[in-house]
C-alpha cells in the first residue's frame, strides 16, 4: 500500500460527474483505485484509513450491486455505513429531496452516496449538505464511479487510456454509464464510437465528436475495448426497438460480431446482462469478458473516491 | 375635474405610427390632446405639470398571458399582487389565464375574477375562459355567455388541445362569436416526458428533450383550421423558427391569424439552465440560439404580433426539486419592459414596433381598451426612464411568488410612473 500522503490532494469536495475533472483529477482517483485494489486482494482487507468516519447510501432506485459495492468500500476503509432504504422511507410520504437531505445532513455524515432516477439531483443535493456527495448515478446524467472502474478496468488489462478505439454499443439514450464513460475516455485521448438503433441515440449525439453508426460490424471493427449497455426491459418491446429478438440480431454481442474487433479486445458490460438481448453467454462469460473484473475495480474506485474526498490533509488545510 | 399635463415626452403611439416629442394631456382618465401639436398649449388650472424632457411615454402595456393563483393559489399570486406586480412594470392590463382553481369556465368564476379585479386591483384584469370545460380538451365552454360576462378570449391556458376535431369544432363556434381563441400548442405524445430543448446540452444534463416539432405540428394543424373555419386564432406562445414559418404562411394566405411569443424566448436560449436551474424551466422551453434569433426577427417583421410575460408566479414547493420533476414556469410582469427594451437597445427592433407588441397589438386583438395615446382614448399609459441602468433584485418584486429567470440581470429602462384611466397606480421611488 501507497501511503495516502503520496498522492497529489484531490481539489474537489464533491464527485458529482466525470464532467469538469481534469486528466490530472482522473489520474489521482485511478491511482489511489489501483493502490486500493492491493488492500482488497489481501487477507485483511481492512484498513483504518475512514475510522470515525460516517457514510449514507441513499438509494432512490433499487440498486443491489452498486450499493453494496459502496457499502463495502465504506466497510473496507472503516467508515460507519448506514444504508437508507427509500421504498420504507418517509419520502414515500411525500417528503422532498431537500429536506432528506438537510434531516440526514444534520446527523452530521461525512460522506453522501446518492442514487436518484431524477438528472441533477445529487449536485441539488450537494448545495443543502455540509460533507462530500458522490453520485452514484443520478438520471440520464451520470455515473462518474463507473465511468472510473471501466477506465481502471482498461488501463489495468491494456496499460492506457490514449489512442484504445472504445466502441460504446446499446442504449445511450438512456445511458449515464455512457455519458460518463464518453466524457472520461475523451478526455483521456481514446477514440471513441457509437454503436445503437437510431431510436436509442440522444438528440445532438452527433455534434459531440464521436463515431456514431448503426452497424455493429462497422462499429466493432478493430476495436480494443467493447463496451455494452443494459437494455431496460421496458423499453423491448415496441418503444424503442420492436423486440429482444431483433434487437439481438442487430446489436447483441455475440461471438460472430465480435470478430470485427481486434483479437484481444476486451468486452463490458455495467451490469446487471441481459443475456440473450445485448450480450450472448458464450461471450459474457468468454476469454475477452472482463465483466468480472470490473466489479472487482468497482469496490476499489469506490474507496478511492472516497478517500480521496475525505483526505485528512484538507482538515488539516481548514483547520489551518 | 383632474387634470395631468405630461410636458416635452418622447411619444410613441404605434396606432399613430408617431414617434415625436410633445406633450400628453390626461383630462377626467381620457387623454384629450396628444403629439407635438399640444406643445405649449397651456393646461386647465389645476392641472398637474410633469416635464417629461428625455423620458417616453408609451400607452399602457397590455400583457396577453399572464397566469394568476387566485382562485385556488393565493399563496402564488393574488389578483391584487399581480395588479401590483404589473403596475410596477408599466402594465396597465392584462389577460389572465383560466388556470386556477376552480377552471375559469363559467360565468360565475368571470364574474368572481371582475369582482375581485374590481375591488382589489388598480389594473384593468381581464378573464380569458378556457375553451373546454375544466380545461379537459372535450366539452367547449359557453362561449358566448361568457364573452358576455367579460371574457376577452377563449384560452387553454398551460393545456393543449388534443383532439383535431374539438378544436375545429371551438373555432367554427367561436366565429359565430366573434371570439378569438388563443392557443400554446404542445403535442404531448411527441414531447412525452421532456422537460427542456432536444439537443446537444440537453442531452450532456441527461434531461429528455421537447423537439420542435412538438410545438410545430398542431400548430400546422391549428393554422389549417384557422383557414377552414375562417375563425380568428392566435397561436400565443411561439419558441422556433419553424412556428414562426408556419405563421408567415398562414398570413400570406389571408387567414386571421395572430401569434404571440414569451419574452424570455427572445431573451435567452438553453445554455441559461445552466447546472439544472430550475427557474429556467419553462414553457415552451429556451431553445437554442438560432431560435431566438429567428423570433427576434419574426418580432421585428411583425410575424409575432404579440409579446407576453407568459408570467406564472411558482413557490418553492414547486421549484426547488430536480429539474425533471420542477413545475415550469417564470414570473415576469415587472420585467416584460425592460427585457424587451433590450432589444431597442441593441438595435434589433425599432422603439414602434416594440410598443405595438406590448401594447397596441394585443388592444387590438383582444379587443381592449388602451393600446394608444390618442385623444378621447382611456388614459392608460406608462413613463419611461429608457436609460436608467438597473440590476433585477428578488427582495425587490412585488409579485408573491419570485420565480424570476432575470434575477441579477442587468437592465437598461425603467418604468417612472404607470396610470390607469387617468390614476397614477405606480411611480417609481426614485421618481417620486
């Protein structure tokens, strides 16, 4: 383990997207992520580095993995971890997000985890609080934690970020994972590609200097990474596309489209698969699938922001 | 008798087509003499002398959509605070929207509104009835009892009617009437769950988006009616070039037809949401630059006759939410002037052509008294100071809601004093 002194300070109180971080913010986060990949792989995992220190998860939307993974990265720091489960919760009564936020703010945690199906209500929320926010997701807007653990994912198996053709495959209307991951890896120097029905693209997508195209084959060709994005259940069936059958023949990753990328292309996927419908089996679970791994990086970007978000050294800079 | 001599103003008077420097005489709440030539006429004894060297003096303006909480939302706004609010910003009448609580579709709420304008508010209110019973889309209103009673247009007000053919169905009825109908159109499938401009930044705030075309398709479907029912129509709040294209046309071929646009959509554009302000959640939505500098110059060719605060006072319950779930809406009574004398001050509309927006124009549609400064017409007028510089301050509104997407703006023009058939109901502090 690197100590936490030799990382450069994270100049943000806040992680509220991949948007308006520097190369250089990425950096440190990926940095003290591969550092906290170490302390999760060995026997004791528990450092003290958060003792004393308290973390709220608030959950809007049901979320099993990401909210465990940033209960365990609290856990594995020492920080006391309190989940708030909403559908029990007095906003079914009607209470706004700002007085959760200002009731949970005057229990005096350290740390905010939000997810919330609304866009801008963690950096809402981050205006009425007194500690440090991390969306954890927060419409159609972003999700900065897994736009890192993609690239920590990356930089780990291929040893950089610049000049990797990252092909972005699926639902990006939809998608924060995309537009996380299309901010950090553009700013990162990948060459990036959009591959999706015409029906899941945003408006404007177009004007933001990628790729965009509607074939797979095309998409794919000679990629480094491939990246695949849920398609929600509701949105199979005649919305956006007539079905998971067709959608699959045209956009679901399956050993034969796969080929166009280049041999040791690695394959994504955010979780939770719909097998069958974006990603086949043999590949999910294939050699090129990474898929495990990026849950694996997941619990250590987590740690890492958090850490990094709660360095002592700011106190020591308020106190000062 | 009382007598106000207004001595050396710059008058515009669009219905004139004048734009001079003279005198104004307001005899009894009736102007009685008006232009250059009622310079050094002398007044009646006792009569008020106000010199008016280098300020304006426009007729009353007259705001065509203005949304109010009472009944039903007085803790918004009140019929006498919005009176206020207007008389602070050089409005002398204005049309209220039959969004409250209960639906103004009825001759008793008409009469409830006049009433309470009556006793309550210094400005000339003027009920619109909505046009479909509990602003539903399906069963018209009396249109014609309801004229009677005091309703100046028939109005949806925040809705938008759906069906083709209960629209071509008001407009036919409402011919027989004489009755304009004014209509925001918002195809609701197509702009579904969008709360701001389909584009590039909306898409970066990961907020859906409205398309264009959500405003243009059953406006085209309006216009057509228009022309098929020869019925007058005035499409009320327009953001995009392609509506204000689909109103050039509908003029060139002789349908009756007016059109209106809020002057926030002149004034700004979608990048002023920022990081999810949510008092820039309007309706329709700021569109992109190109937009509003396609409405600017329908303003200026006369393609949109009408400019409107589109004022729609929200509370903080309603607005301090995330963006998506944020009512939509801005106050804007107190600054309807000044933001539109941003764009005399720019060079992008002549002064006549401005006034005739905010104030002639909709007299004319909407059949209002006021609208003009010449002799025998109601004494309805406002002074302007067209250079004072000003910073919009919240504390400083009237209005009792201060949902304002001009907070900190820097304006340049300010009402002095405004008057209502001859009584001064505003004057500016530092004017007094």
């Amino acid at each position: 383990m690197t100590a936490a002194h030799d990382f450069p300070l994270y100049p943000h109180r806040h992680l509220l997207g991949i948007r308006g971080l520097s190369p250089a913010d990425i950096e440190i986060l990926l940095a003290r992520a591969d550092d906290a990949v170490s302390l999760s792989r060995q026997q004791d995992k528990k450092s003290s580095a958060l003792r004393g220190r308290t973390q709220i998860n608030l959950f809007y939307e049901a979320s099993t993995r990401t909210q465990a993974s940033f209960e365990l990265a609290g856990k594995r720091l020492g920080a006391d971890v309190m989940n708030m489960s909403v559908a029990s919760s007095s906003v079914k009564k009607g209470e706004t997000l700002i007085d959760t936020a200002i009731t949970l703010n005057a229990m005096r945690p350290d740390i905010l985890v939000i997810r919330h199906h609304s866009a801008g209500a963690a950096a809402l929320l981050s205006q009425k609080v007194g500690c440090s926010v991390v969306n954890a997701g927060d419409g159609a807007h972003e999700h900065p934690t897994q736009a890192l653990l993609d690239a920590l994912t990356i930089k780990r198996a291929k040893g950089r970020l610049a000049r990797l053709t990252v092909a972005i495959c699926g639902d990006v209307l939809h998608s924060r994972v995309a537009r996380s991951n299309l901010i950090l890896l553009g700013a990162m120097g990948a060459r990036l590609r959009i591959v999706a029905p015409s029906t899941l693209l945003p408006a404007g997508i177009r004007e933001m200097g990628v790729e965009v195209t509607n074939s797979m084959a095309e998409g794919l060709r000679d990629a480094d990474v491939v990246m695949m994005l849920r398609l929600q259940r509701e949105r199979m069936a005649g919305s956006f596309v007539p079905s998971s059958r067709e959608y699959f023949r045209y956009f679901g990753l399956d050993k034969e489209k796969l080929k166009a990328a280049k041999d040791d292309c690695l394959v994504m996927h955010p979780g939770p698969m719909n097998r069958g419908v974006e990603i086949s089996s043999a590949v999910a679970d294939g050699p090129q699938s990474v898929i495990q791994e990026q849950v694996e990086m997941g619990v250590a970007v987590r740690m890492a922001v958090m850490q990094a978000l709660l360095d002592p050294r700011r106190n020591d800079e308020i106190a000062a | 008798m009382s007598a106000s001599l207004f001595e050396r103003a710059r008058i515009v008077d669009p219905l004139r087509g004048l734009d001079e420097t003279g005198s104004v005489l307001v005899v009894d709440g009736k102007i009685t003499a008006s232009g250059a030539d009622a310079l050094n006429q002398g007044a009646p004894e006792g009569a008020t002398r106000i010199d008016c060297a280098n300020k304006l003096l426009v007729p009353g303006l007259i705001d065509s959509w203005v949304f109010i909480g009472e009944p039903g939302g007085e803790h918004r706004e009140t019929i006498a605070s919005a009176g206020k609010a207007a008389a602070a910003g050089g409005v002398t009448s204005l049309v209220m929207m039959p969004d409250t609580n209960p639906v103004i579709d009825d001759v008793a709420l008409v009469e409830f509104v006049l009433r309470t304008a009556r006793a309550s508010a210094e400005i000339n209110i003027h009920p619109a009835a909505s046009v479909t019973k509990g602003l539903e889309g399906r069963e018209l209103t009396e249109f014609g009892l309801l004229k009677q009673a005091g309703a100046v247009a028939f109005a949806e007000g925040r809705h938008s009617i759906r069906s083709s053919l209960v629209m071509r169905r008001a407009l036919t009825y409402a011919r027989d009437f004489d009755a304009v109908v004014a209509h925001q159109t918002t195809d609701a499938d197509l702009a579904a769950d969008g709360v701001m401009n389909e584009g590039l930044y909306g898409t970066w705030l990961g907020l859906p988006g409205i398309p264009r075309e959500a405003e243009l398709l059953p406006l085209e479907r309006d216009l057509s009616l228009a022309r098929l029912t020869g019925a007058k129509y005035h499409a009320a709040k327009l953001s995009t070039a392609l509506s204000a294209d689909a109103i050039r046309r509908a003029k060139q071929d002789g349908a009756d037809v007016t059109a209106g646009a809020a002057i926030a959509n002149l004034s700004l554009n979608e990048n002023d949401v920022g990081e999810y302000r949510t008092f820039f959640k309007l309706d329709p939505p700021l569109r992109a630059e190109e937009d509003r500098q396609a409405m600017i110059e329908a303003l200026r060719d006369g393609t949109i006759d009408i400019l409107v605060s589109s004022h729609d006072p929200q509370d903080v319950d309603t607005k301090r939410l995330p963006f998506a779930d944020a009512e939509a809406g801005a106050i804007g009574l107190e600054t309807l002037l000044a933001a539109a004398l941003r764009l005399y001050h720019s060079g992008e509309v002549p002064l006549l052509r401005l006034v005739d927006a905010l104030s002639t124009a909709p007299a004319r549609r909407f059949g209002l008294e006021g609208g003009t400064l010449r002799p025998t017409a109601v004494a309805n007028l406002a002074l302007i100071d067209l250079d004072e510089p000003w910073i919009v301050r919240e504390e400083a509104l009237l209005s009792r809601s201060k949902n304002t997407c001009f907070e900190g703006a820097r304006m340049q023009g300010r009402v002095l004093q405004t008057m209502v058939a001859g009584r001064t109901v505003f004057q500016a502090e530092s004017y007094r």
